[in-house]
C-alpha cells in the first residue's frame, strides 16, 4: 500500500502550533501602532519602519512620560496619532508642540480606544510590564495583527488571550527573538512531529558567577548585559534568568506546547536563537547576530520576508557556537519558569508580579540581586492557585504579589 501522500508545502496548513497567517500588506503600505515607542524595542521598531521602503509607516506611537523623546520621534516619522498614557506627563505638552496633521490623545484608556482603530493594520505591543496588557487586549479584542513584544501579557493570561485572538479572529506574532526563532523553525514540520522546543539563553552577565558571589552584585554588574542592548527591567531578568522562565510560559501558550517539551539551553554567543527538534532527530536553529531589528520586521512581514536594517552574520569572520546546559541551582528563576509553565491557570500571573516589583526593589537598592529568585519562589508558593482565573482574578493576584514582595523586603 503506497504511505499517504502528504499535500505540497505551498498549500499545506502551517503547524497548529504556529499562529494564523496575517492579512496580505496592501500596495500602499501598513499602518502601524507601536505601543512602547520610546522605549528599546520601539526605536528599534522605528528603525525598522524607515528602512522599509514605505511598506509600513507609523500610524500611532504611545509612551508613557518620555515626552521630549516621544515628542522627537513624532517631528521624525509624523504619525496621526501621539498618545502619552501619563496625564502629568502629558500636560507639559505645549501648545505648537506636535507637528502639524498629529494628534495628541491622553491615559490609558485613549490608548485603548485608538489603538482599535480600523486605520490600523499592525500593532506592536512593546510596552514593559504588566502595564502592556490591557492596550494588547484591547487591539486584540478589535481583531488586530499584534506583533507581541510585551510577553508579560502570555505569561500573565496566556490561556485569556489565546481564546480571545481566536474568537476575535485576531493574531499574535512573535517579536521576541526566541520565539520569532521557533516560529521560524517551526515551519519545517507538523505539531505532532515536534519532539522538542529549545529556548536559548544567553547566561546573562554572571553566567560564570558562583552562587556566593551573587549575592553581592550591584545594580550597574546586573545592566551590563554581554551581548544584549535593551530596557532596564529585561536586562535585570536576563541576568537572574528569570526572563528565559517568562520566555517558558511565553512559549507554552503562544505555540499551545505541553510543558514537558520546553527546555533550556545555554548559548553564550546569543547567535542562535532558538530551536525545534522533530520526531527524526533533527533540530532547525534560527540564527542571526542579537539585533532585534530582524525578529521585529519579520513580525511586520510575516509570511512574507523583505531586506531590511538588521544586521546579518559575516560567515568570511570567523563564528563560534556555544553550548551548555543551564545551572538551575545558581540561577534559581528557571525552576519557577518550568513549574510555572507545567501548573499554568493563576502562576504566570503571580510569577510576573512578584518578578516585576522584586526588580524595581533590586533597581533601587533595597533588596538583593539573589532575593529576586527567592521572594518569587516564595510569593508562588504561598499564593491561593487557580485554575482558570479571570481577568479579575488575575489582576487581584498582580496587585497581591507585589504587596507580599514589599511585605516580605521590609522583613
Ligand atoms: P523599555 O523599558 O526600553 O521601554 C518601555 C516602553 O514602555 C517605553 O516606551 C515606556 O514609555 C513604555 N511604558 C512604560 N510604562 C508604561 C505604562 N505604565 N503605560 C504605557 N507605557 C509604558 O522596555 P523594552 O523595550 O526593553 O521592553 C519592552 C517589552 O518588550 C517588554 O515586555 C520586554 O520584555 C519585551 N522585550 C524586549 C526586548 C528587548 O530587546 N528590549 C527583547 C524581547 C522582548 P516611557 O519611555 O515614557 O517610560
Ligand atoms: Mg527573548
């Protein structure tokens, strides 16, 4: 009996656990929302809206209180619409202050509203924190393509958003690096051939720490980030790992992945960006130099791919590859990231929270770099579990867990 024959990879359905296929661009261009604009990801969004050719251009950029940066980028690229979600900040705004054809609109719930808007074809949800989801539930809810850099939002709802993108008929494309990668190297292969997903690790700057050592770091040894240029509050996750554990529950839900299958792995050179291992033994690695320009655009571009401003790997240099299994006792954070990922319902929430205010305790001197791991664990451990928590119930838990970090870093 001949095997069954499998259809051409032109028409084959992608993966079930790779997102939908966003809208074909239209010839005149796509209007983006970058949420975040001032920050890391959102210049670098910038960049790559300008060196695009006039395929996408800046419809809406939101920041927090960065008003002179905010008001800069919009005298540059001359989007409809500047929303500053800080009403303090925002009421420095002089009058003359914008440039002429952009609005200015005020507070979260401006943001929400616009960000709705059907003018807009893409949304990059580049806001830090929990403070990044309710403006990516609100482009999903009104069936947007968000290109989702705020992976707080999967970690804290995970289960919430993926139902409300399907019944919305909205999509969520990656923008960090990692799961850009696996979304990548999943197009070599059906879900049931997927053995593995193999996030890398860069180890962050105390990759070689002892866990003695640790203990003592300042604030400035935590913001040297040996490979990575990005905001205050990532680069203090890299360096506990914690990011790699937010990244664990990120990909449990974004690429529906049992948690069984997720796994770590070190790689120092930051050069391969994750991996896909099939059920034949072989492993599909996405690579690039740690430049998230790349991830960024193919978010925009997806399915297509189009030359754009991100640095490429010279293979005429010479290029090392390193690997190495990470060390769960020195870097504590994964363990929460693997338990948190495998037990989902109400610990991405409480994980995220109590991470968040852990940091912004360590940022201002008043707890220890190893307390970050340590009071997470704790928070976790003691939080009343749910199962299947509503928005309510997860936002009750965020402001709980952090009200418990600032309890115990009184202690
Ligand atoms: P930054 O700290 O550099 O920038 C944060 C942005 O969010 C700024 O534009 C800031 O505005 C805005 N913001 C902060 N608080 C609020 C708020 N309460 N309401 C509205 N806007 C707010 O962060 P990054 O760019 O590094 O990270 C952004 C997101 O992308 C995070 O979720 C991070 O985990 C993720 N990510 C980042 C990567 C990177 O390379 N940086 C890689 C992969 C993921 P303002 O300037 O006014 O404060
Ligand atoms: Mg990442």
């Amino acid at each position: 009996m001949a095997a069954p024959s499998r259809p051409p990879a032109t028409s084959r359905a992608l993966p079930a656990f790779v997102p939908a296929t966003a809208a074909a661009e239209p010839a005149s261009g796509l209007n983006v929302a970058v949420l975040g604009s001032t920050g890391s990801i959102g210049t670098s969004t910038l960049e790559v809206l300008a060196g695009s050719a006039g395929r996408f251009r800046p419809h809406l950029l939101a920041a927090h209180s960065s008003v002179a940066a905010i008001l800069e980028q919009a005298h540059q690229c001359r989007p409809a619409w500047v929303v500053v979600t800080d009403p303090a900040a925002a009421a420095t705004i002089g009058t003359g202050a914008l440039p002429v054809g952009t609005r200015l609109a005020v507070g979260p719930e401006a943001l929400d509203e616009l960000v709705a808007d059907p003018a807009i074809d893409r949304v990059v949800s580049a806001i830090v924190g929990a403070a990044g989801l309710r403006s990516t539930l609100a482009a999903l809810e009104a069936g947007k393509t968000v290109a989702l850099a705020n992976k707080e939002t999967l970690v804290m709802a995970g289960p919430l958003v993926m139902r409300l993108a399907a019944a919305r008929g909205a999509t969520l494309l990656p923008v960090d690096s990692e799961h850009s990668a696996i979304h990548q190297a999943l197009r070599s292969g059906t879900s049931d051939e997927v053995v593995r997903i193999i996030l890398t690790a860069s180890g962050g700057p105390f990759r070689t720490r002892s866990r003695e050592s640790l203990q003592t770091v300042t604030r400035e040894e935590a913001l040297r980030h040996p490979t990575w240029s990005m905001g205050p509050k990532i680069t203090i996750d890299s360096a506990t790992m914690m990011n790699k554990a937010l990244e664990l529950i990120e990909a449990r839900w974004l690429f529906g992945c049992p948690a069984e299958k997720l796994a770590v792995v070190v790689h120092p050179q930051s050069v391969v960006h994750s991996l896909v291992e099939f059920i034949d033994g072989s492993v599909m690695a996405q690579m690039g130099p740690p430049d998230m320009k790349l991830p960024i655009q193919y978010a925009l571009s997806y399915p297509a791919r189009h030359d754009g401003p991100a640095r490429r790997l010279d293979f005429t240099q010479g290029l090392r590859l390193d690997f190495e299994p990470p060390d769960p006792v020195r870097f504590p954070a994964l363990r929460l990231g693997h338990e948190a990922a495998a037990r989902g319902g109400s610990c991405g929430a409480v994980l995220n929270a109590a991470n968040e205010e852990a940091v912004r305790g360590f940022l201002a001197g008043e707890i220890r770099f190893t307390d970050i791991a340590d009071m997470c664990s704790r928070v976790l451990d003691e939080h009343a579990y749910q199962a299947d928590p509503s928005l309510d119930d997860i936002r009750r838990l965020d402001v709980w867990a952090r009200q418990e970090v600032v309890k115990w870093a009184r202690v």
